[in-house]
C-alpha cells in the first residue's frame, strides 16, 4: 500500500505484539523496548521476507489509481472503439520524454575491491531536450518529433536523427501548445488520417494537449482524442509500460559511446539527435511497443487486466460511499427534495 514499514518500526512493532500477548521475551528486548536484530534477520529469513529500497511514489499517482478511474477509462475506450471500429493500426498512444545531456552512466568494467568508480559525464546538472513519441497497437512508430530548448528551431539541429524526424523549438524545451500543433501534424503526416480513414489517439491529460487549435485539427482530420485518468499513464500508457524505459537505457549506453570517441569534449544539445538515433531504433522495437499496449489492456481490449492487488495503495483513501453520500445530502439546499 506504500506504506511499507522500515526495519527498526518493525522491531517496535514485533516487541509491541510480544508484550500485547504476554509472551517471554529477552531483557534487552524490554530494556530498550524493541526487538533484537539477531531476531528480525531470523524472522526475515523464516518468511523469505528481503529488505527492499523502495522507489518514491508521489501520493496523487497512488491514490488516483484506483478501481473507479480505470473503470471510467476502459468504458470510454470501449465506448469510441464500439463507435468508431478502430482496427490495431489506427490506434495511436502519444507521450513525452526528456533526454538530457547529462546521462546516467552505465555499469563499467573495473578490479575487484575498487571503492568508487567513476566515469565521464558532460557536467553536473544537463539541459533537456524533448522527444515526442506515437506507436500504434500493430507495433509501428513515427518518427520522433523532438523539442530543443531555443527560440527559433533550426533544422541542423536534428543531424544524426532517426529518418523522418521533425523538430521545432520551446523557450524551455518542454512540449507546449503551440508545439503540439505541429506534432500532430507531423503525425497526420506520416498516420495518414482523415475523415474517411479515424484514428484513435490516446494522450494523458497535460495542458499542452488540449487548446481550441489542436481540438479543431484533430476534428478535422479524423483524430479522435481520448486521455487517461489524471496520474494513472505510468499503467495504463503503452509508452510508459514498454517503451520508455529500453529507450533510457540506450540512451545512456550511446552517451557513454559518444563520450568515449569524443573526450573532454561536454555533450550539447545539437549531439543528442545523433545518440537518438542510435538508441531509438533498439528500443523501439514492435515486440516492445505491443507489449506496452498488452499490459495496459488496450489492445487486446481487456478491462480486467488489473487485479485488485493493484488497487491496494487506492484503499488507504478510499472513502464508504453512503458516508460520502449522507454528506452531501447535508449540504444540500432545502428546496431540493432528492439526489439522482
């Protein structure tokens, strides 16, 4: 439920239920009102229990996952395929990343006993530069469409990108409204959607995604919108699931290439383009991509792909709905005789 107890709140815990029950325990448990270590790592092992680091989980990710939100999504998925009759190929997810040109580095070969190992990175904080990406359920992906973070985009500027790219330029280098206008054009490019051919895209929520221009293109060539549930893309997004992450690892694997051939020479990022294309045809792959679209229950369409297990961190905010109910009855106006 991501509320995972550390090791020394379960060693209270364990002393706490000895005394509750009445059980013996050691004097040094009593002295300093904890468990013994020697028991914990016993107790560890009977149970085939490990001690884990666990990754941070921002609280509105958690708890927007739940059962009700997901239910709401698969009912509008099912509502426009019902509709429409979208086939695999025609069934877009679209999503952003940055790459930055400080990477992580990868494992390197070094002796044994070596207490710190290094290797070269272009400087201690990177600039960022975003790539666009859509993939479709059949496996297939567009041509990335990056956003460098400059006022005016020139097109020297995607040397050494996969074939077909596009690009265009952001004061930040994050994706904006006016940028994603000119994505989905480069995706209507290369989709070739229309009226007469739809396609289904699915998108999260962010703001940049959603202004009167990008509505009206979509409308007018085909594109029907749908996006997930606030905070839920890292489950149920294609991208997210399968994708993303091969495409990170890469990455990271090219830069560290690039800073070997190139030494004490920093990264900029007019070179991120040319690691770009070394990486994204190696994770971009279709077995990746219809993967990302399996898991999520996308396609193939299946609305009971998540078991309840991944609802558990939901249930530490979950409400009773007669509760919830009674009070807005409460606060409602007297002329108002029932609520449908």
């Amino acid at each position: 439920m991501h509320y995972g107890l550390i090791v020394s709140e379960s060693r209270k815990l364990a002393f706490q239920f000895a005394v509750a029950n009445k059980i013996s325990v050691p004097e040094s448990w009593n002295s300093n009102e904890i468990a013994g270590y020697e028991w914990f790592r016993a107790f560890v092992n009977r149970h085939k229990l490990s001690i884990r680091t666990p990754e941070p989980t921002n609280s509105a990710r958690s708890t927007s996952f739940n059962r009700a939100n997901v239910t709401c999504f698969f009912d509008n998925l099912e509502a426009v395929m019902k509709k429409f009759k979208f086939s695999a190929a025609n069934i877009y997810n679209v999503d952003v990343s940055g790459l930055t040109t400080v990477h992580k580095p990868v494992k390197v070969v070094a002796a044994k006993g070596s207490k710190q190992v290094g290797q070269m990175t272009s400087g201690e904080r990177g600039t960022l530069v975003t790539i666009c990406a859509a993939v479709n359920a059949i496996g297939n992906a567009l041509p990335p469409f990056l956003v460098f973070p400059r006022v005016n985009f020139q097109h020297h500027m995607l040397k050494g990108a996969p074939t077909d790219s596009a690009g265009a330029a952001s004061g930040s280098g994050w994706m904006t409204s006016e940028t994603f206008v000119l994505f989905l054009k480069h995706l209507i490019k290369f989709a070739k959607c229309s009226i007469s051919t739809p396609v289904l895209l699915i998108m999260d929520n962010h703001d940049s995604h959603i202004s009167v221009e990008s509505l009206n293109l979509a409308k007018e060539n085909g594109i029907t919108l749908l996006t997930f549930p606030p905070h839920c893309s890292h489950k149920l997004q294609p991208l997210d699931r399968s994708v993303y992450g091969p495409l990170k690892r890469h990455y990271n694997t090219a830069c560290d290439s690039w800073m070997m051939r190139n030494p004490g020479q920093p990264m900029k990022i007019y070179d991120i383009s040319e690691v770009l294309g070394i990486a994204f045809p190696l994770a971009f792959t279709p077995a990746n991509i219809t993967s990302g679209f399996r898991v999520s229950g996308i396609f193939p369409f299946n609305r009971d792909i998540f078991p309840d297990s991944e609802f558990l961190s939901s249930f530490v905010t979950d409400r009773n709905p007669e509760v919830q109910n009674e009070q807005v009855t409460a606060r409602a106006p007297s002329n108002i005789s029932s609520i449908r």
